[in-house]
C-alpha cells in the first residue's frame, strides 16, 4: 500500500494501524536548530487524544508520543523526526465477529476488493487512529511556523452538529477550549450536550463540520495552476477520516452571490492596503492575500454504530451487521485537533516552499 506520504519539502509519512503495537510518523523536511521536545507535541495529542470525556469514544489511550531521532540538545537537526506512540488499549477481540462481514459505511469492501486483505482490527489504516500520527507530526510544523512567523496562530472549532449549527453573533475565541465540543458559542455546547447524548444512547451517530482558521498568515504563500495554497489546504483536509466535502472561504456559499458581492474590495489605509471583507478565505489565484485563511469541511456520520445495519459477507451471503466497540457518536469532535494539525502542515510546507524560491515577497505596494 503506497501513499502514506504528503508534503512536498516538509513531508509527513505516517504508518502504523489502530490494532497493532504502535502508530507514528516520519517527518522529514523540518529546518534545523527548532526547539522541539516531546512535552511540546504532546500539548496537541492531549486534545485529540480518545476517553476525554462521554461524547467520544471511551478507549483509553495516553497517546504519549516519543521522539526517537532528528532531535538532539532539544532541537532539530535537520534530519528525519520519527515519532511513536504506542497503543495499548486495544481490544481486537471486539471486532472477530466481522472477520468476514463488510460493514455498511467503512472502507472495508474498498479494501478487501482493491488489496484481497484487510486488517478488521478496528479498520488497521483506515481507521481515525491514525490521525494521532498527523497530530504529532502538526506539533513539529507548528513549532517551525513559530521560528519562522511567530505571528501566525491556527485554531479549529466545531460550527454545527447535525442539523445544529452555532450562532455567529456568539463567536467567542476564548470560548473554544471549554467546552467538550470545541466550539466559540457557548450556547451552543450547551445545546450539542443534551441532542448527542439522546443520540448515543439511541445507538446512533451524527455528522458535524469543522472550520480551521488561520491568522497572521504572511501574503505570498502558494503558486498559481498546480501549487495553489487552497488545492494542497483541500487535499490535506480531504484527507482526514469521515470527511466528504471541503470549503475555502464562503465555499459553496459563494454561487449564490452576485460579482460585486464576492469581490473583496481593496482600500489603501495609513499602514498599507486592506480589504473590506473575506470572502476568499484569505487566498486569491492560489496565493495568500495576508488575510486569515478559512477552510471548512463536513464529516459524515461515524459509520460503528449498535443500529443494525444490512450487509454481506465475502461469500456474498446477506447479513444484519451490529458494529461492537467503543466509537465517538460525532467523530467531528476529535477532528479538530487534526484539521489543525493539517492546517500546520501545508502552512509550514508552503513557507518553505515560498523561502526556497522567492525569498520574500516581490511586488511593493504604495
């Protein structure tokens, strides 16, 4: 199975499956002489990590991650980082009654069809398992986006569940990190707390879609055609367990506006020029305008659910499938961590991306 790779100077490898001994990553293509440790990684890992509270799901893992190379006197050498983290709440037994059944909504008959083997352990790589891995290597991006832009910060939130959405008049930055679903209205959390608890003791799950901002952003970052900022940004969040569509910006929202409702106009003020709004989610011709950067994506819901379910077997035998385990109702919760993670990622690839072929940015305003 080839394809565990992205990035293209700073490039993250991840390997491992939900079941087996360990997961990680190698990231290869962070600068030398940032400071890095494990407790810095581990900040991020603690958001994503499952059994935080009733909303996700209850396998108990401390996801402790461990650097084992490209590290020396706490900062990086240049060379390869490999990152571990140990599993050690599995409970394969959970899942030997679909040894040989396909679970409705997993990528299980995908790969079974694609590879003529699949590891049913909780889904091996296909499982969100593997997204601590991207949270540990977005730990490393962050701490080299801060040696180089210290001024940029990347902050995911929920903004809605189901067909719950959250009050934009209640925004509150400060908001998001109390809450079980990381979301800046508080009302709203109230709200989420008694639908997705009615929900789980239903035996049933829910979507939700997750925005990822990213402010202080440098102008300059991507390149027109093929190295477009936004495609790598839709790619990277595309990539993420469960999700199913992405946006940039006012996304699909934009078809409905007219040309001079969507053009963000330009002023010029005392300390340079501005624009007067965002639709573009902080990119114009696949290039970073200063502004904040805005991406959004929906996550289906979590196809492990104890509703029964038809499907086959191998043999093409009908069968009702219950899915055992422990699994989050809203999968959306600890996507956040991980849209962050890849939002760190592409912004740090496309500084050096930027750095090694222009140097700054050309074109003086004013």
């Amino acid at each position: 199975m080839s394809m565990n790779s992205f990035g293209h100077l700073f490039r993250v490898t991840t390997w491992g499956e939900s079941h087996g001994p360990a997961l990680g990553a190698t990231v290869d293509g962070c600068p030398p002489g940032v400071a890095i440790d494990a407790a810095m990684i581990q900040h991020w890992l603690d958001k994503r990590k499952p059994g935080q509270n009733k909303f996700t799901t209850q396998r108990r893992e401390p996801d402790e991650v461990e650097i084992l190379s490209g590290v020396f006197d706490g900062v990086s050498t240049g060379t390869p980082i490999q990152l571990m983290i140990k599993n050690t709440d599995q409970r394969s037994k959970d899942y030997g009654d679909i040894a040989e059944t396909f679970r409705p909504g997993h990528a299980d008959i995908t790969y079974w069809q694609k590879y003529g083997i699949r590891d049913y352990r909780g889904g091996g790589r296909s499982s969100a398992r593997e997204t601590a891995a991207r949270v540990a290597a977005g730990g490393v991006a962050r701490e080299a986006i801060k040696s180089l832009c210290p001024d940029v910060q990347i902050t995911g939130y929920m903004t809605q569940i189901g067909p719950k959405t959250i009050a934009r008049n209640n925004f509150d930055w400060d908001e998001i990190e109390k809450n079980a679903f990381w979301t800046p209205d508080a009302k709203a959390a109230e709200d989420w707390a008694i639908y997705l608890d009615e929900l789980r003791k239903s035996h049933d799950s829910v979507g939700a879609v997750i925005e990822v901002v990213a402010r202080g952003v440098p102008v300059g970052l991507g390149a027109p055609i093929y190295g477009k900022l936004d495609t790598d940004l839709a790619a990277a969040m595309m990539s993420i367990n469960a999700v199913k569509g992405v946006e940039i910006g006012d996304g699909f929202a934009a078809a409905a506006l007219t040309g001079s409702e969507n053009a963000d106009e330009i002023y010029m003020g005392n300390n340079g020029h501005y624009f007067g709004s965002n639709h573009a989610g902080g990119i114009l011709g696949g290039i970073s305008t200063g502004q904040d950067l805005i991406v959004r994506f929906a996550v289906k819901p979590t196809s492990s659910i104890l509703t029964p379910r038809n499907s086959i077997k191998k043999s093409g035998e009908p069968i009702e499938v219950v899915t055992k385990g422990r699994h989050d109702p809203c999968v959306g919760i600890r996507a956040v961590p991980v849209a962050e993670a890849m939002m760190a990622c592409v912004i740090l690839d496309h500084m050096l991306l930027h750095r090694g072929q222009i140097g700054g940015n050309q074109g003086m305003i004013g």
